[in-house]
C-alpha cells in the first residue's frame, strides 16, 4: 500500500523544495497527517493530499514546525527571566542574612538589665541577646529554604547542581 510519505520522499519537487538542513523530514512529518487523511483508495493517496503537496502547503507547514521545533530545543534547559528574578532574589536575601547571622555584633555579650519579679530589685548581668540571634537564625533558615526551593525549580542543569549541592554540604554538617 502506497502512503503518502513514500510518494513524497521521492518526488523531486518536494526533495529539492523542503528538505531542511539536507534532512528529509516527509517520513516523520507526514505519516502523523497522511495516518488520517481520507483516501481515494486502499492503495493509493487522496487528491487532497497530492494537492497540497504540490501547492507548497506541506512545505510551509513543514518548515513553520521544524522552526517552532527547533526554537523549542534552543529554550529548552533554560529559565524565564521570572524565575531568574525569583533565583536572584532568593539569593541576594540568603546572602543578607548569612552576614548578618556571622557578623560580630550579634555574638557579643550585652549588659542586660533584669528586674526581679518578687523584689522589684534590677540587676545587671552580661549574656546574649538570644531574641536576635533567634530572629538572624530564622531568617536564615526561611532564605535558605527559598533559595533551594527556588533552585529545584530551575531547567538550568548547572543552577540544579548547585541546589543539591548545597543541600548535600548542609546535611553533611
């Protein structure tokens, strides 16, 4: 039984017209639109179909899809500049909070002034302020779980990497 890819990847005018990059693509292509069309009979291809391929429609059709095809590759593995903003974001704020977590004066003991509860007495005694610390602490725990969160969401196998990599280095410790 004759289909419509064979008789198209022998004609001429269609090999010389619509080969893309010296690939013919009539195989692929058209055995998915030739599977449905009606035919004139069992052995043969529809008027239609020898219409349109002759026309140039085929062609047309064929080179818009293998373009879109072709752009849809070229953008595959990489990110929307929204989940770029959103990585870059994630970033810069773990970053913030990572120094301000390290920095010197959140660690330093502070006079702290305590009033007795039963004496009314104040008391000055050196310590912590554990309420920042816990505050730094959070908020670095909150960015860091965004910025992970933010890098699993990512196409880009280098941003992946490093997202695993960070929770990799962080469950080790």
């Amino acid at each position: 039984m004759a289909r419509i890819s064979d008789y198209v990847s022998n004609h001429k005018y269609f090999d010389e017209n619509y080969n893309v990059n010296n690939q013919n693509y009539s195989n692929d292509f058209l055995d998915g639109l030739s599977a449905s069309a009606p035919k004139v009979s069992s052995g043969s291809f529809s008027l239609s179909d020898y219409s349109l391929i002759k026309s140039g429609t085929y062609g047309k059709l064929m080179k818009a899809y293998y373009a879109q095809d072709k752009a849809q590759k070229a953008n595959a593995g990489k990110d929307s500049s929204a989940k770029l903003t959103a990585m870059a974001e994630a970033a810069s704020a773990l970053s913030k909070s990572s120094e301000r977590l390290m920095s010197a004066s959140l660690w330093e003991q502070k006079t702290i002034t305590e009033k007795d509860e039963l004496t009314g007495e104040e008391k000055n005694k050196s310590d912590y302020n554990w309420t920042d610390i816990e505050k730094a602490l959070n908020a670095f725990i909150e960015d860091y779980n965004s910025t992970v969160e933010a890098a699993g969401n990512s196409n880009t196998k280098s941003v992946l990497r490093n997202g695993a990599w960070m929770t990799k280095t962080t469950s080790a410790h």
